[in-house]
C-alpha cells in the first residue's frame, strides 16, 4: 500500500475534476504510453512505490516539460512535468496528472484547448482500462461541454486520438494510416465511439491480477 500523503502523492482511483474550470476545452485526445501492454509502470511498495504517473513524469521531465510553478504547488505537486491530464493504469486506476485547468503538453498545437488522456499500453487494453475510459469520458465531455462526437480534420472539435491529429497530407478529410505522425492510442477512437464505446476486439488484454 502506498503510504505517502495524499498532498504529495496524484490521485488513484481518481473521480474526475469537474470543478474550478474556467479554461475553454474542446478536444478530448486519448493517448498511450507506447509500452509493452503487458506492463503495468507500477514498481516497489510503500513508500516506494512508484505509479504509471510517476514514470510518465520522469519521461515528460527528460524531454523538457515543465509545469508551471503556480500550477503544480496548486494541484498535484509531487509532478514535476507531466503532459496529460489523467492516466488509466492496466488495472482500470484512474490517475490525475494536470488540473484541467492547466494547460496539457500532450500534442503540439492543440494543447490549449485539449484535454489529454492516456491509457497505459501501446494497442491493447484490459476490460477494466475500456471500462473507466467509457466512464469517464461522457463525464468530461459534459463537465468541459466537449460534445460527444469523432473530431474530424474539417471540425477539431470533440474525441480524437492523437493520431488522428496528424496533418491531412491529401486534403480528403480523412487521417489515413499512411499519414500518421503516431499510431498513438493504437486503436480507432472513431470506430470505438460508433460502437457506444464498447471494448474493440482486437485491442483487448487479459484483465491484470
């Protein structure tokens, strides 16, 4: 059991923040890790254990993210520089990374109006990781009013994943794989939502014991 403070130590099992946001929100991207799916991030015990968010931060603090001062001392200040919002661990965990308030640093020039969310793994998830991301999600579209709808190239505006994102080299409103900057969440989000955000097959782990 983790035995830090919670003043120290992000949010496991987290509800999503809902209050205190004033930043206009408009996308919602989901992320991975790009790990192995079959781990987890979650290392030691006690005092010290590390979690998925921990290992994050120290990535996103190796590549030179930063968080503002004012921003971390108000809101989860044992990270340093970690780019997302929240962190799905292959156990279902929700964590809190940014305040969503803050500015993310999750994708490059979408960062502030977007909320970045990252599921632990590279194209395959656990029952528990498909079960929090299809809970959490209706809650932040209403919590941000992001409407609950693929963004496409012509309209940024909704869910995406982050290679969805990547430029429209032809100009035909699509994102092919062939113009993906990133496989990044390694699945279609478009085809997740279509199908009421049911697990896809095909991108489906052992659940984690």
């Amino acid at each position: 059991m983790d035995t830090r403070t919670a003043a120290s130590s992000p949010a496991r099992n987290a509800e999503p923040v809902e209050t205190g946001i004033n930043r206009p929100i408009t996308l919602i991207v989901i992320h991975c890790s790009a790990t192995p799916n079959e781990r987890t991030l979650f290392s030691g015990s006690g005092r010290e254990l590390r979690t998925p968010v921990d290992e994050i931060d120290k990535w996103h603090f190796d590549r030179g993210f930063l968080r503002g001062a004012a921003a971390a001392q108000r809101f989860n200040p044992s990270l340093r520089s970690i780019g997302y919002h929240y962190v799905i661990a292959r156990n279902g965990g929700l964590f809190t990374g940014r305040h969503p308030e803050e500015v993310g640093a999750h994708v490059a020039g979408y960062n502030r109006n977007s909320l970045g969310v990252c599921l632990i793994g590279t194209d395959s998830y656990t029952p528990a990781q498909w079960a929090t991301l299809a809970d959490c999600l209706p809650r932040w579209c209403t919590a941000h009013r992001v409407e609950r709808r693929f963004a496409t190239p012509a309209w940024r505006e909704g869910v995406c994943g982050h290679r969805d994102l990547s430029p429209d080299k032809n100009g035909d409103g699509l994102i092919t794989p062939n113009e993906f900057i990133k496989r990044c969440p390694g699945f279609s989000v478009a085809d997740w939502l279509r199908g009421g955000m049911a697990p896809l097959e095909g991108h489906i782990s052992p659940e984690v014991r």
